[in-house]
C-alpha cells in the first residue's frame, strides 16, 4: 500500500467530487477519472507480472479475486440506487435508469451510456449511474489484459503495450472529429490511458536510484497534476488534457519521491484514497436524485449551494460507511472457494436486477408519461437528417405538398398539428436537422470542444439548407414555407461561434455569434424563397424559461419531489422574456427588414404574468421547449395554425 498512490487516489476522487457538485474552480476535474486509469493500469498489470514471473498466475484466480474486489460495494450502491430511483425519477429517467442498470450489472455500462447520448435522450445530469461508464472500461481492460500478458512471450510485452497505446491514441483522435460520445465512451478509445500505466508497470524498476530524467520531470509532473483539474479544458476530451495529466501521473508513480511517502498532507489525502473506490461510487447517484428533483429556470439551473455541499458531505459520510461494512471486510475475506463467489456474483445480479423492476413496477404510475415526453421528430424519426435533404415518402404528407416546414428541432414539433387531419393543411413536407436553422450560408460551432457541433458539422448544416432551397427552386407544388427555430444558438456568443460562407475565394468565416450575422443569414433565406415563388411565414419558438416543463409536469401529477419551480410548473412571463431577449429581438428586427410575418405562441398561451403549461388537461411540453407530440396538436388547433400560416405567409 504506497501512500503516494494512494494520495493520488484520494486527489483524484475529490477533484471529481467538487467537480459534480459544480463547484466553480474545479472546471477541469473530470480529469481525475483519467488519473484513476493510470493507477488501475499500473495496479493490475503490477501485479499480473509478478504472479507470471513467479509462475504463480492463475487467470480464473485473477478474475474472482477482481470480482471481490470491485463487485460488493458496487452491487450494495445499484441496490440502494434501485431501491430510491421510483421516488426520484419521472418515467423517461426510470426507463433510462433500467438500462443503465442493466449495463452496470453485465460490464458494459459505457455501451449503454452511449446510448443514451443522442440530441433528443436525457440530461446527463439526471442518469443516476452515468459514472460507471468508466468501471466498465475498467473491468473490461481487466478481462483482456490477463490474457494478453499470459499468452504473449515477456519479450513483447513492452514493445506490445507501447502498440495498443499508441494505436489507441491513434483512434481516440481520429473518432473524436466523427463521434465525440463514441470516442469517449469506448474502450479502444479510452485503452491508452489505462496501457500508459500498464506501460509504467513493465519498467519499472524497484531498486536502485530513479534515473535522472525522471528527477527532473518528476516537478513539471506534480505540478500540472496539480494544476490541470483547476483550468478550464482546452481542445477535445479525452485529448491534450487527458494525455498531459496521464503522463503526469505515471511520472508521480515511477518516481517514488520520498516526500510523498512521509508527508502528513499526503497522509491526510490518502484517508481519501483508502474510500476513493466506494466515494466514488456512492456520490453521483446523490448527486443525480438531487439534480432530478432540481427544476429551476434560466440561471437558476443548478441546485443551491448549500444543498450540493450537503449531497458532499453526505457522500463522504456513505462512504465511510461502504467502505467499513462492505468494500474492506469483503475484499480482505479468505478466497476458499472461487465457485462459491462466482455464483454469490451472479445471484446478486439476479437479485439487483429483480428488487429493481419490483420498485420500479409497484410505484409505476397509471399514466403513460413516457409518451407525453417522448421525442417531437414531427412526421418521422427519419425527418431529423443528417445529411442533404430529400423528399423521401415518410416526410412528407402528399406526393404534391403545399406547404413546407423547414428548421431545426423547434420546427420538427410543429408537424404534429399542422400536418394533422384537422387542420387540413392540403399537404406538408418536412425539412429538418436538429440545431440546424433555416439559414442559409450560417451555421452555429460549439464552443465545447466535444460537441458534435463543430466545424465539419456546420458545414453540413450549410449543405443541408442549400439541399433544401435547392429542391424548392425545382418544386412548384409548394406554396408556402414555414421557417422556425431555437435561434439562441446563433445568438449566444458565449457557447457558440459562427461559420458565415463568404465569398469563393475565402469560403468560410468563424464569426462570434451575433445579431447581424443570424438577420443576414434568415434574410438570405426568406430572399430566396421569394425569389423561387414562394409565399414564406416565420414561426416563434413557443414561451419557455429554461424550466423543464414537461419532466415538471409529470413530477407535480404524481407526487415526486420538485425544488426550484414556482407556480405549479408555469412560465413566468417575465423570466421567459428575459431570458429569449435576443431572440425576441432578431425576431423583430427580420420582420421589420424582411417584412415577413412572425406567427407567435404567446397570444394564446400567455395572460396575468404567466404562460399556460398545458390545454385541457394536455401537457403542452415535452421539455424545456419542445412541444410534446399530443400538445403539438393540441395548440394548433386552439390557434388555427394553419389558418393563421395562410392568412400570415407573404
């Protein structure tokens, strides 16, 4: 038990504690789950070499003896975790949680995370076991690297390990520009980090003195180890970042300074490392049921201070606890008989899994919220493209459409009612891509770097758009455009730049996000359109304050905690008109210079200071602002949409 790698330990969890308790310094401190790979990589290659080179290495033995390890406290944390999720989570969350279940009990955890990260899935925030993404990156490395080590000769170790690393990287970066989510979820592209400290244990050298460049990096090392969780990230993660402070921290390891093994400082962040692994586990499903019940508006997203420190402390405390009653009696206990402890590890993942579906179906409402907040694709799933448009028969209403609904997401939800029975539309294509608004030679960037919102994605959205005016200018059935988006994405110069098309010889511009650039590229597009015959109406966005109205809705029918909204989950007039300001006002100003019509929600849904929530019993929401696909109808028939398109479209 080294006390330097167990204070890196202890370093590592606390910076990823203050890190999910939003604690404003610690921006970078998801970085402490990279430190953790490095020392799990070090550990366990550690120690599958020694037993190999002794022949004493046994890979059955090595299996059960990880599942003592790591599986007692796990499987306590899941069953507490079950046992609180129905009076926690709305349905949408309880549904995910089962999943997410599922995947912690079979390894495969970061496969079923991954799934859960499209434009249109959950919060991160609210998954109560987002965190053992990374145990099962953990414990599938554990699987392979045994073997490898076992069947491959020891002169091809190092040379083998330095070619999964390097290769490894290779693929992170390279997946990271198509699939950010996939690059961070996925071990081929997480296997670097743990193979830096497989690297690290293979040369190794336990006597004598430590070379000279290890003296001298050692400094540099603790210093950015220090340094890196505390700045904000720069590029892509797992990225620069990622590499710096693993390499760090292999360097801290190797270099077993002595000041790290009689400092009280040291001694007092190892009592962290000696929890880290049940601390770990127990603080984010706190965290998740805290965030769950949280529903605050704009810039009142997070829960109050005071409740995120008690959510720390509280998980300090459990993990004490954890770790006394369960982690360290169990992981100490003699290994008679590995049969025995393989079928408690499989009954105990019956048992879980089993006590988990009880709660869930014994506390299951009568109503079926999942399909109020399901996802608003408009016609079809298939409508939310990803490339060039086409007309393609599940987007579309009749061979010869009228009208065509063209934007982002907030233009998907508007297909339900338009495009229903009632209104009588006389035909609706759909031409939509999340995020993508109608606009033509303008696209947001994300300012995060792992967004999937990034340059080559931008461009896309140019292409989309230019597909769209493209099929217009050759359609003669359609008579009117409706144009519709969030529009904050081109407006919010903090998370988001610009790419303007310029002209041929310097084709594209990032631009800070702004007014001017959005009106001149909607513009461009209600010109257009015009210019190709047609009759074009702007839709608004309808009333939200950054409330998520639809988990509220669902959270106050059934009786689940609720924390921050005020009004039996209605929009405050005024909180919503401060918070869409800019994009009120880019509304205003294209109708002024375009002198096009702005159709909006408000009218009907706003009065007495607050914005109506649902229409005879009908949530209106599926979120904080996309209509569900029942409210969708509701609403267009309470305001004639299709009428007023008609009446407005010039």
């Amino acid at each position: 038990m080294r006390a330097d790698i167990q204070a890196l330990r202890g370093f590592a969890v606390l910076v990823v504690l203050f890190y999910h308790a939003n604690i404003g310094f610690t921006h970078g401190g998801f970085l402490g789950v990279d430190v953790f790979f490095v020392i799990s990589g070090f550990l366990i290659t550690g120690l599958i070499r020694d037993g190999i080179q002794v022949g004493k290495f046994n890979l059955w033995t090595f299996y059960v003896r990880r599942a003592k390890r790591l599986l007692p406290a796990a499987y306590a944390t899941f069953l507490g975790a079950a046992l609180l999720a129905p009076f926690f989570l709305a349905s949408s969350e309880m549904r995910d949680f089962q999943r997410q279940l599922v995947g912690a009990l079979t390894f495969t955890a970061n496969f079923s995370l991954l799934r859960q990260s499209g434009y249109f899935e959950g919060a991160s925030e609210l998954k109560p076991l987002l965190h053992i993404w990374s145990l099962a990156i953990e414990e599938q490395y554990y699987f392979l690297l045994p073997i490898t080590l076992y069947l491959l000769p020891r002169r091809f170790w190092k040379i083998a390990t330095m070619a999964v690393i390097v290769a490894s990287l290779a693929f992170c970066w390279l997946l990271a520009q198509k699939n950010a989510a996939a690059a961070f979820y996925l071990l081929p592209t997480r296997a670097w980090e743990l193979g830096i400290g497989s690297y690290g244990a293979l040369i190794s050298v336990r006597n004598g003195s430590p070379p000279k460049w290890l003296k001298l990096a050692f400094w540099p090392a603790l210093i950015g180890l220090l340094v890196l969780p505390f700045v904000p990230e720069f590029g892509r993660h797992p990225g620069l970042n990622a590499l710096a402070i693993c390499v760090a921290t292999l360097v801290i390891i190797l270099r077993r300074h002595p000041a790290l093994q009689t400092s009280r400082l040291v001694g007092m962040m190892g009592k962290f490392g000696d929890i880290s692994y049940s601390l770990y586990l127990v603080h984010w499903p706190l965290f998740a049921f805290l965030n769950n019940a949280w529903l605050g508006e704009a810039g009142n997203e997070h829960p109050p201070l005071a409740w995120r420190a008690g959510v720390l402390l509280l998980s300090i405390a459990l993990a004490v606890i954890l770790n006394r009653t369960i982690e360290k009696p169990l992981r100490f206990m003699p290994l008679t008989n590995p049969m025995k402890i393989f079928a408690a590890s499989l009954t105990a993942s019956l048992a879980v899994l089993l006590l988990s579906r009880g709660a869930a179906f014994a506390t299951a409402p009568t109503r079926n919220y999942e399909e109020l907040r399901r996802s608003n694709h408009g016609l079809s799933e298939k409508c939310a493209f990803t490339a060039n448009f086409e007309p393609i028969a599940e987007c579309r209403t009749s061979d010869e459409p009228e009208i065509m609904v063209w934007g982002d997401s907030y233009a998907m939800h508007l297909l339900g009612g338009i495009a229903s029975p009632a209104m009588n539309a006389g035909g609706v294509v759909q031409a939509t891509r999340n995020t993508c608004g109608p606009m033509l030679g303008v696209a947001p960037v994300s300012e995060d770097h792992n967004s999937a919102y990034d340059i080559n994605w931008a461009r896309s959205c140019v292409a989309f758009n230019d597909s769209v005016l493209a099929y217009l200018q050759k359609n003669s059935s359609i008579k009117i455009v409706v144009l519709s988006s969030l529009l904050s994405q081109y407006l919010d110069g903090t998370q988001y730049q610009l790419l303007v098309r310029k002209d041929a010889g310097q084709p594209y511009l990032l631009e800070d996000a702004q007014q001017v650039a959005a009106i001149k590229g909607l513009k461009a597009t209600i010109d257009a359109v015009r210019a190709a015959g047609k009759k074009i109406v702007i839709i608004a966005p309808p009333p939200q304050s950054g409330l998520d109205i639809g988990r509220c809705t669902e959270r106050l029918q059934r009786g689940l905690p609720i924390l921050g909204a005020m009004n039996g989950c209605q929009i405050n007039q005024a909180s919503y008109e401060q918070a869409r300001k800019s994009v009120l006002g880019i509304l205003y100003a294209v109708s002024a210079a375009a002198n096009v019509d702005i159709i909006r929600f408000d009218p009907f849904l706003c009065h007495s200071g607050g914005c109506d929530t649902s229409i005879d019993g009908i949530a209106i929401y599926r979120d904080t602002g996309h209509l569900s696909i029942q409210g969708s109808v509701a609403i267009a028939g309470k305001m004639q949409l299709v009428e007023l398109i008609r009446s407005q479209a010039r």
